[in-house]
C-alpha cells in the first residue's frame, strides 16, 4: 500500500514538474504582406496565326509551294489549272449574249403588238404573251450575270496566296493530282508571333489573369535562352483527366534568338495574393491528426495555441489564417524551436532565433 502510494506521488510530481517547467523556446515574428510563390510548367511555342490551307475548288494542281518555303505575305503558294473554268466562263458569257439578243427581239415584238392592240388588230392575249417572254429575257440576263460572277470567284480561289509571311512546314498534294474542295494543301507556320501554351493545374486558377508576365527558358542548362511572355488568355475549362485549364501568351522574341515552333519550354508561373496575408515561419507549424496549430508567445513569455488553417507557401515562409481572426496578428511572436509540446498557459524561456 505505501509502495501504491509513493509511485502515485512520484507520478503527480512529474507531471506536475512537466506542467510548469520553463521551457526553453525559440520564436519568430508573424508578419503580414503580399505572398509571391511560383510553380514551373512546361509549356509548347506555337505560331499565333499557324493555318492549314485547302482547296477552294476542285481541279487539277499546277503548283504546290515546297516545305520549309519562306514566304512572304501575299507569295503564290498554290496554284490550279483554270482551263475549265475559262471555258466554262465563255460559254457563260455566249448564254449572256444570247439572251441580250433575244431580249431586243422581244422588246420589238412588244412594241409591235401594243400598237396593234390600240388599234385593234391584235389580241390581248398576244401581247400578254410577248410581254412573258421579255420578263424571261431580262431573267435569263440577270441570271447568267450572276453565274459569271460565280466563275469569277472561283478563278480567284484558283490561285492560293499567303495570308501572312511565315514558312511551309507540310504540303499534303503535289502537283499533277485531282483534288476535291475543302481538301488540305499546306500548312503554313507564323514564325513572327509566337505565343506558348501551357497547363495549369486549376487550383491556381485564381492567380491567372491577362498581362500578368511569364518568364520563359529553354535550351542547353548551362546558358538557356530566355525571354518573357504576356498571359493574352485563360481558357476556364478543366481537363477531366488532369484537372489543368489552358494559358495562352504572347512571347516576346528578340532578332538574336531562335525559337521553333513545337519546341518545349519551361515556363514560371507566379502565384500572388491579392492582398496581405500573415506569414510565418514553417517551423512554427505543428500537424496533429485534428487539426494544424501554432504557439503564439506573448509578452509575458506565456504559451498560447493558435488553430490556423494553412495556406500557400514561397520558401521558408508560410500563410496562415487563425480559425480566431483576433488571436493571431502581424507582429506576434511564435515558437519555431521546442514548442511540440507546449500546453495553452505554459511558461517558456525564449531563446535569441539563430542568424
């Protein structure tokens, strides 16, 4: 029994001791400003204006610009065989003048008739059907005027030029070959306004607006080519499978570098608060299975936990939002050395944080 009794004091003792023991702790300032993290990407350099161009009509090719063409704008770069349609044009215009004849043959049968029909020596009926025949006339001229302008279009479309200057990457037909309407030819690359496209995971979503710039490198590791681009668009709609939006941006390319399209780049996106957040040290956060706190120290070397939820990170330092707002503010002092065990009310010998 006294044996009993001499552990439980032991016991009580210790924990007593443990209770209200000084322990030594060292502490950090809480401070409070703009939080600016980044995350690397990989990103892919594509032409802004890149086109596949086809057919505008079928026939058969006469020229089909190589690959790796430099072309400016406006350079031929497929051209048709347009015999058909200059035969199909002068037969049009033959119908033209044609119905033109017929047309001054019924306006003088017209005349005719109406002063018959005033005198009384022809029928109504007559002139009603000569009158017919002339709105037929006029119908037909307007009709094969609208044709010819058809066949003009179309001569046009014959011939293919480039609608900007860049290079030929791929040509699809060659010359010689019967192709179809909306068949693809070549495709032509816009080597002057590059732009990169990159994905995002969607949590930063909040962070991507236009204008913001993104330091871009690629190239040998030693002495990378590097450059910066200009967010022209955030496209909000998630990939199921990788949950990234898409980010389109304007890269700014000087004489002396060279940059292809395709190549992969690495891309720094960064990530900064809208406004001034409480910042400490990582150190000063302790995980436990219900929750995330701090140990705020006050002034009168007490203890005191903190719930925080825990926000983003750049480095050493760390955002932090007090499940209390007023518990926990910019100048605070917290333990980021000895505090695992720190109870609410324990006193602490704070120690001077090492340089």
């Amino acid at each position: 029994m006294i044996k009993n009794i001499r552990i439980v004091t032991a016991v009580l003792c210790a924990f007593a001791f443990h209770a209200f023991a000084v322990v030594p702790v060292t502490v950090d300032t809480v401070s409070k400003a703009q939080l600016t993290s980044e995350i690397e990407v990989s990103g892919t350099l594509y032409g802004k204006d890149d086109v596949t161009l086809t057919a505008g009509i079928s026939g058969r090719l006469l020229y089909v610009v190589e690959p790796g063409t430099l072309v400016n704008q406006g350079d031929t770069l497929v051209r048709m065989d347009t015999l058909p349609l200059e035969l199909e044009k002068a037969r049009q215009q033959e119908m033209l003048n044609r119905a033109k004849i017929n047309l001054r043959l019924y306006e003088q049968e017209l005349a005719r008739l109406q002063k018959l029909a005033k005198a009384s020596s022809a029928a109504a009926s007559q002139v009603d059907g000569m009158q017919n025949k002339h709105d037929l006339a006029l119908s037909d001229i307007a009709l094969a005027e609208v044709e010819l302008k058809v066949i003009d279009d179309k001569l046009s479309r014959a011939t293919i030029s480039a609608p900007f200057s860049g290079v030929i990457s791929e040509r699809y037909k060659r010359a010689g070959r019967e192709i179809n309407r909306a068949d693809e030819l070549v495709t032509l690359l816009d080597i002057t306004h590059l732009e990169v496209r990159l994905y995002v995971p969607v949590k930063y979503l909040k962070f991507l607006h236009k204008d913001i710039a993104l330091p871009v490198k690629a190239g040998d590791l030693s002495a990378p080519e590097t450059t910066t681009a200009k967010i022209t668009a955030v496209i909000p709609s998630t990939d199921p499978r990788s949950q990234t939006v898409e980010v389109r941006a304007a890269l700014h390319v000087s004489q002396e570098q060279v940059w292809a399209i395709g190549q992969l780049v690495d891309v720094t996106v960064p990530l900064t608060s809208k406004g001034d957040v409480l910042l400490v040290n990582r150190d000063a956060l302790i995980l436990r299975k219900n929750g995330t706190h701090i140990v705020k120290i006050d002034n009168a070397s007490t203890a005191a936990q903190i719930p925080v939820i825990v926000g983003s990170g750049k480095g050493q330092l760390v955002e932090v939002s007090p499940l209390t707002p007023a518990s926990l503010s910019a100048g605070d002092k917290v333990a980021i050395r000895g505090a695992e065990q720190l109870q609410t009310g324990q006193k602490v010998d704070v120690q001077i944080k090492p340089e």
